[in-house]
C-alpha cells in the first residue's frame, strides 16, 4: 500500500471513528428537525444546493441517508418529486463514491489475503447474481446499502449493473421513508 493510500485510510479511519463516538454521544446533532434549522439558518437562498451537496456526499459525513431524507420532506414539503430525485441520486452517488473509495484504498488486498476463499465465493456469487443481490441488499432497511457497496467495490462488480442494482432497490426505501416522514411530521 502506498504512502498517499495508507494516509488516505487513515483518516477515513480516524474520521468514521470520531464521528461515530460524537454521534453515539451527541445523538441530537443527526436529528432530522436540528438538521432543518442549522440548514435554514446557513444556508439561508442556497438551501437546496446544500441539501443536494449533503446528500451527495453522504458516506464522508456518515449521515444515514435515512435521515436525510427525513430532513427533505421538512425543508421541502409538498415538493416530494424533487426530495425523491435528490435522495435516490445522492444515494446512487454516495455508492458510486464507496465503491471507488475501497477499491482506491486497496482494502480487498486485505480481505484477500485474509479471506481469499469467501472473497472467490462471493465473487463468484456476484459475477452470476450480482445485480440481484446488490439489489436486494439495498431494498432490505434493516443493512446499511454502504457494506455492499464496499463488497462491490472490492471485488470489482461492473459500476454500471452496480450503480443500477442500488438505484431500483432502494426506490422502495426512499418512498417509504417520504412517506413515513410525511405522516410523521405532517409535512
């Protein structure tokens, strides 16, 4: 692993552990309605392209998109189209972002060597199944869509079947949590 690679993971390592522990300990900052305001306040005209470039970049803040989507429906009542387009390309992106990040830290090096008979059988797996099981994995809520796309990633499934394996799983999701946060916060 080269020098720039192993600085590159150490601060994703560092920043994944560090907002981990303030998120586990401040869990109010990840509120949907205190995202709403902090985003009002200063963001002030650019709103929307703040919300864009959060959702965008999602996976190096660790936002949950969940929540994200939940913050739209606040910021955006009666715009639902536009929260739906928005939330589904940042989490397409935010995929596509996860998926060259692992491949560029040469992390599947490690689980080679590690775990080379698994990574041959989910390789395999992906090769014959790929699309169907990256789009079942994102259509279950219960598994972070972020784990897969780390799998994807390092074992080098096709980005395109990849992107569009996550793009139709999780139109499901996205509906069903605009639709959740519209009947739970009545926007």
């Amino acid at each position: 692993m080269t020098r720039a690679k192993r600085i590159a993971l150490s601060v994703w390592l560092t920043l994944t552990v560090a907002l981990g522990a303030v998120y586990a300990l401040y869990p109010e900052l990840i509120e949907p309605t205190r995202l709403v305001e902090h985003l009002r306040l200063q963001a002030g005209p650019f709103v929307v392209g703040s919300y864009v470039v959060l959702s965008l970049f999602r996976p190096l803040t660790l936002v949950p998109s969940t929540v994200l989507i939940v913050v739209g429906t606040i910021l955006f009542p009666d715009n639902y189209i536009v929260i739906f387009v928005i939330s589904l390309a940042g989490i397409v992106v935010s995929a596509g972002l996860i998926y060259y990040f692992f491949e560029y830290l040469g992390l599947a090096e490690i689980f080679e060597q590690r775990h080379s008979k698994r990574i041959r059988w989910l390789e395999e797996k992906l090769r014959q199944h790929g699309f169907w099981i990256v789009m079942g994995w994102s259509v279950f809520p219960f598994v972070p869509t972020d784990v897969i796309c780390y799998v994807a990633g390092s074992l080098r499934m096709h980005l395109g079947k990849f992107l569009l394996a996550v793009a139709v799983g999780e139109i499901p999701i996205v509906v069903f949590y605009i639709g959740g946060s519209v009947w739970l916060f009545g926007s």
